[in-house]
C-alpha cells in the first residue's frame, strides 16, 4: 500500500472537570488526509483545502508530528501529505490535534504499523505543542484511540482508555470566533485555592466511575468546573444563556470545548441531544454571531481509514 486516505476526527478536550487530561471523540466531525509515499526523502505537504494554513512542513502541526516520527525510521522514501480541513482552527474541537493525529497514523499504516498508539501520540504531541505553546495529549489520545481517554502522564506518556454508556450524545456549537490556546492558556491563575481543586478531582474521579457503570445522574452532577471554566468563559459570548438553556433542554452538561469557543453538552440519547441542539440554536439566533452546530455520538474508533 503506497497511498491511504483517512479520516481523522475533532474532539472535545477538559471535558469540565478534567483540564488538560479528559478529551473525548466525535463521531461526525473531522478532517480527511491523505498521505503516500514517495521516491524523495522527507515530509512535504502538497495539498491544504479548507484554511489558509503553511505548507512547510516544519511550520504545519500535521508536519511537525511526521517529522517526529520520520526521524525515528530508517527508510529510503519520503511521505507526501495532503490535508482537506473541514475543522477550523481555533474552533475549539481538536483542529490541531486531527491535522497531528492524521499524518502519523497514515504513516504507521503504510509502513505496517511498526508504532502503537502512546508511541504515535507522543509524535503528535510534537505537532500539537506548535499551536498551543505546550506538550498536552488530551485531544490527541482520543482522536487516536476513539472514546473517552485519561491521560495520566505526559512523562512518561500513559493513556488510560474510558468506557462510556452506549446512549451518550454530545451536541456542540461552534461560534464563529476564533480563541488561541496559547491566548487561552495566559488568563488562568497560576494557583488553585485548595477547596476548589478538592472539588475538580473529586468530580473528575466521579466521572471516571461514571463512565464506567453508565450512571447518568453521576455523569449529571460532576460535569462541573470551578477551576479553568470561570476565566475562559469570559471569552465566549452567551456562554451562560447557552449553558442553561442547554440544561433546561434536558442536558446533563455543558462546558467549555478544549479552549473554546466551542460550547459542548452531553445529553442522554439522540432526542435529547437534539432538543439541546434546538436550545443551543435560539440563544445564538438573536445575536450577529455566525454558528455551527453539531450533534455526535461518542466516536470509540478515533482515526480511521476511508476509501
């Protein structure tokens, strides 16, 4: 096999309570890549659709991890990238961290999958550490291994996969800003009150169990984030009007998407998640804000190849 074309899905990363470490997969969602190999030794991008974004390889996320990874094999090819970007960056939902995942994993694929997965997330976080000024894995580990993923270490990287309940729906709407994470990153306090954080592990380890024995009441009242949600929040409009409407919907959630200014609920079966969808969309009419909005079940595959 000498060409594949891939799938390579957004994600939602924090999941409220679990800042830097939570992400989970979308189902419908993501950018296409296709990557072959090629006579010419290195990494070069051919193709960008979709964003205006660089095609030297060293100043692309996608090719950033693939050189990452092409410095560890001994090969006398190259690899030609070809990126189609239905995510924008900065939305909120793992622009950076699909563009990442995508390239390593064709790579793998073509060469006969030689990496597993921690070892390919640990050539992506060198992608994804261009956008966001920081080495953090929690949008990669779940474009990689699909579903709901922990990541319990950056050093040595440890990827904790999490079961979630069949009938688990995310509704998320983008608005039509952009926030950097790097700008998101430099408003949040450099300490935590004790109390506060007491709270965060508390609901993160909550959720965790959660997600293990499908309990929605659970899932229901630890999706709650006193640390990061209080300062980011001040960068997305109607941020509060779209989470309680979303909640009055029947939600069990709502936060804040990786950076923002992506807002994400989870909700318990597709016709809640459409009722949610159908609140998000009134509180965002009124406004002069353009908007997507989209409705997702947990993707527990990740990156995937197409035809």
């Amino acid at each position: 096999m000498n060409e594949i074309r891939l799938f390579s899905p957004a994600t939602v990363a924090n999941v409220s309570c679990g800042f830097d470490v939570m992400g989970f997969c979308l189902d419908n969602v993501g950018d296409e890549m296709v990557i072959r190999k090629i006579d010419k030794k290195g990494i070069f991008i051919s193709t960008i659709e979709g964003f205006d974004l660089p095609k030297e390889a060293e100043l692309n996320v996608a090719g950033v991890s693939a050189l990452a990874m092409y410095e560890n094999l001994d090969v006398d090819f190259g690899f030609e990238i070809e990126i189609y970007k239905n995510i924008k960056p900065g939305s909120g939902i793992g622009s950076s961290a699909a563009s990442a995942v995508g390239s390593v994993f064709g790579m793998n694929e073509l060469i006969g999958r030689p990496f597993d997965k921690t070892q390919l997330t640990e050539f992506a976080i060198k992608g994804e550490a261009l956008a966001s000024k920081c080495e953090h894995a929690d949008n990669l580990a779940p474009a990689l291994f699909g579903g709901f993923t922990l990541v319990k270490s950056i050093s040595p990287l440890q990827i904790l996969e999490i079961p979630s309940p069949d009938d688990l729906y995310a509704t998320i709407i983008h608005p039509q800003i952009e926030i950097k994470t790097s700008e998101s990153r430099a408003i949040l306090p450099k300490e935590v009150p004790l109390n506060n954080a007491i709270i965060q592990w508390a609901n993160l380890g909550s959720l965790v169990h959660a997600l293990h024995t499908s309990d929605y009441n659970l899932i229901k009242s630890a999706l709650t984030d006193v640390v990061v949600e209080p300062y980011r929040s001040q960068l997305i409009p109607l941020f509060t009007e779209v989470k309680q409407a979303s909640l009055n919907a029947g939600a069990l959630g709502a936060g804040i998407s990786g950076s923002g200014p992506s807002i994400f609920t989870l909700s318990k079966g597709l016709e809640n998640a459409n009722k949610v969808k159908d609140a998000m969309q009134e509180v965002y009419a009124s406004s002069s804000i353009n908007f997507d909005i989209h409705v997702s079940k947990i993707n527990t595959k990740g990156v995937k190849i197409i035809n």
